[in-house]
C-alpha cells in the first residue's frame, strides 16, 4: 500500500485519451466487479515505466508533480502489456 500511494491490493487501471483512472475492484469469478475511482492522473504529465520481474511485471507512474511515485504490479500477459504500451503513449493535442 505505501508503493502504491494508498491504493488497495487490487484495483484497475483504465486509460483514457487524457488520464489514467484508479478503480476498487474485487474478483468475481474469472471477471471483476468494477468500483469507485480512487485515483486519477493526468497523461500529459505522467511517465510510466515498466520492469521485468521474476513473476509479474513492476509497473510505476511518476506523476509530473514531484510527488512520490505509484509502484504496482501486473502480469506479463499481452493485454496487460498493451495497457502498460497505451499509458506509455504521449498524449495528443487537440
């Protein structure tokens, strides 16, 4: 939780064209029941970096602010490297 700027065990990450958004989760099944946002960033400042790890993959968001990065995890799976690729790409200006 301290890695993770507060955020609980699981959640889920959603990218929009301009933000990254924090959501409680809970396993349901083989699926996820989708909650509140807990959190949310702003893409045009936002970096977000990926690592190998023995199981997972670390992935941290370093917010343009100064503050302390968010340090999380997920899988190595294609959708969740999609995920990470889609956070990575600079933000289009309107």
């Amino acid at each position: 939780k301290k890695k993770a700027a507060g955020l609980p065990q699981t959640f889920v990450l959603a990218v929009t064209p301009t933000s990254v958004r924090a959501f409680k989760a809970k396993p349901r099944g083989f699926g996820v029941k989708v909650g509140d946002e807990l959190m949310s960033w702003d893409r045009r400042v936002l970096t977000v970096t990926a690592e190998p790890a023995t199981v997972n993959t670390t992935v941290t968001l370093h917010r343009g602010d100064g503050s302390d990065p968010v340090i999380c995890s997920t899988g190595k799976d294609e959708g969740s490297m999609a995920m990470i690729r889609a956070m990575q790409e600079p933000v289009a200006v309107a």
